[in-house]
C-alpha cells in the first residue's frame, strides 16, 4: 500500500510558503544551506513531531522505518519524539483509516503528505500554520496529478 501512495498526487509542509522557482534571483541554496545546520535543523523536526503528536489525537497511524526496524501503530508520544529528535529516523506515517502516508525524512525541512483526503488535508494545514510552517501542492504533484 505504501508504495501504491507514494505514486499518487502530494502536498508538503514546508518553510516556504511556495515553490522557489528556477529563475529565481534570490538566494535559495544559502538559505536551504542555512536551515539544513543541526540545531535549526532540530526547531524544524520540533514543529514536525509537534504536528504530527497532534494529527494523532483525531488519527489513526502506523508508523514505520524504511530499513523495516520500526513498525508501531499509535506510538506512546515520548517514543515518536525520540525518533524524530533524537534517533532522527526516516518515517512513513501510513493513515490506515485515510488512505494516506506522510514521509519524515531527517535531512529534509519538508514533509510529505500522499493522498491526503480533504479533511485530513485541511487539519493538516491548519496545525502547519500554527507551527510556522506552510502546506502547498508542489509543481511536479500537480503535474502527477494533471496526468492521471
């Protein structure tokens, strides 16, 4: 099932409000290069997990690891903080019940969301804006989307 998702149409919750374009004249690789230092690095992973522990009070998930180490439905909540602070693991967050997956990976200052329904898409940005952060429909996910 998590390979047929992550195949299908896509969001991201993000630092940036939208995709920076090619042509850009501004400093985009400095600032990524900026963001990507670990201890702002560890404020982005915060306002994941904090999102992430709170999808969970109105969800149901599975979270697992892709070398297959962790597969947990509903961690206890120090647990999935762990994982994302500490331990930094890549996570496949599979929404049984929604058909849908969020992919953490701990070098990345994104999320990804596959398949979101509505519902689940709204909340999702709801909580993303309170932490900071943006939810969009990057360029390439509505080209996927556009052919089918």
């Amino acid at each position: 099932m998590t390979e047929e998702l992550l195949e299908k149409s896509y969001w991201v919750v993000d630092i940036l409000p939208d995709q920076v374009p090619e042509d850009s004249p501004g400093r985009y690789f400095a600032v990524e290069a900026y963001y990507l230092q670990p201890f702002r690095m560890a404020v982005i992973h915060r306002r994941f997990t904090d999102i992430l522990l709170k999808l969970n009070c109105y969800y149901d998930f599975r979270i697992s690891t892709p070398d297959g180490d962790t597969d947990v439905l509903n961690p206890d909540p120090d647990l999935l903080d762990a994982w994302i602070n500490e331990e930094q693991k890549d996570l496949c967050i599979l929404f049984p019940g929604e058909d849908a997956l969020i992919t953490l990976n701990h070098d990345d200052i994104y999320m990804t969301i596959y398949h979101p329904p509505e519902a689940l898409l709204k909340r999702i940005g709801r909580l993303a804006s309170a932490e900071g952060m943006f939810l969009r429909r990057p360029e390439r996910s509505q080209e996927m989307k556009d052919r089918g």
